[in-house]
C-alpha cells in the first residue's frame, strides 16, 4: 500500500479520530442493502417517512413479513417522500468519486407512482449536503459529491395509493442496465460497522517505500 493509504489506516486502527466502530464497503457487493431491507421484510423502521403522508404496513409483525407502502398524501408544494435508512450510521458509508446505482425495483414492479428516485448526500456531522434526483421509471446512476461521507437513498411519490415494497438495490458503480435485464435482482448484503480487534504492519519485501497491512475485524452487533 502507498503511504497515504497506510497513515489513514494506521489513524483508524489505533483509534486516534474516533473510538469507532469502522464501516468497511465490500468492493464486490452487488447490492449494499442489508438482506431484509432490501428484499422489503421486517421492522418498518427500516424506513423513514415524510412526515404522516407514508404509513408502512406489515414488517413489524415478523422478521420475514412483506412491507406495505401506503401514501395517503401528497403536499402540494412537494412530494412525499420515503428513504432507505442505515441502523448504525446517517446513511450509507461512501467516499468521494464513488458511482451508486440507485433502484427501488418492487415499488415500480407493483406500479407505485413514483416521481423521482433519490439520493440524499450527507456529510459527517449527519448535516445534508446536496440531493440528486432522476425520473422515477428507470434505476438512477450518481458520483459522490465532494465532502460526502454518506448517502440516504429514497423515493418521492406523486400520486396516492398503497403498493407492496418488494426488492430495492444500492449498488457501486454503473450497473443499471445490468439490474434492468436481470431477472432476479440482487440480494442486499449489508454495510455492517466493524471493530478493528487487531493491526500489524511492517515493510515489503524488497521495497521499503511501501507496506503490508493486516487487519483483524469483527462486526459489531446490537
């Protein structure tokens, strides 16, 4: 690793910014999500809703019960609004110049009206920083602004009515037309935080400019 790579790491294991826990994105997760939230299952608090214009039925009854969206309002200075929330952090942990694909593929499967597909770009202090938008038809593809460190992923209904959750992806990279063809969409695999248990360094073999790193890590659970 080049030695910017190893003096951030190093801050992070020795705890020196913050006690933690750590949040580790796995490059090759198709689908950042944890499982049942992004299946539609389970506790409703998964979810955040714009004031009483969503209710959400169903998940509370049991850990692999369908969500139902209902949308009983739409103000009429903007729509109502519903995002994906994280359990630990503001959202979703990203960096800088990052791509995310953005769908929620079982609300349009089931022809909820949804207006735009959205992702709310946060800062590390949980203040937002910017939202960007698309049309709601298609899974939206967008960078990380500068100065994100996370992201709320959402939908803005225009029209009233009650549709199941179903399957929703937040994915890295460009990969809607792969999600638009594909016949089952991703499972969620989750961004759990972790706990850095044990670190080590030292140089590598022929090449004292840069270093091997060993992490040892254990998610931390509630």
């Amino acid at each position: 690793m080049e030695r910017d790579d190893v003096d951030h790491l190093d801050r992070l294991a020795r705890r020196i910014d913050s006690p933690g826990p750590v949040a580790l994105v796995d490059p090759l997760s198709r689908n950042l999500l944890s499982g049942p939230q992004g299946a539609g299952l389970g506790a409703t608090a998964k979810w955040s809703l714009s004031g009483r214009d969503i209710i959400l039925y169903g998940g509370d009854i049991g850990a692999h019960v369908p969500v139902t969206v209902s949308v009983e309002n739409v103000p009429a200075t903007a729509g109502a609004d519903l995002y994906w929330r994280h359990p630990v952090w503001p959202g979703y942990p990203v960096t800088t110049g990052m791509e995310l694909t953005w769908w929620a593929e079982g609300l349009r499967h089931s022809g909820a009206a949804i207006a735009e597909h959205r992702l709310e770009w946060i800062t590390t202090t949980g203040a937002v920083l910017a939202t960007d938008s698309s049309p709601g038809i298609w899974p939206m593809a967008s960078y990380v602004p500068l100065f994100a460190a996370y992201v709320r992923p959402g939908v803005r209904f225009s029209h009233i009515g009650m549709w199941e959750m179903g399957a929703s992806i937040l994915a890295m990279g460009d990969v809607a037309a792969e999600l638009v063809s594909a016949r089952v969409p991703p499972a969620g695999e989750g961004t759990p935080p972790y706990s850095i248990t044990r670190y080590s360094h030292a140089p590598s073999p022929g090449n004292g400019a840069l270093r091997d790193i060993a992490l040892e890590l254990v998610e931390v659970t509630r």
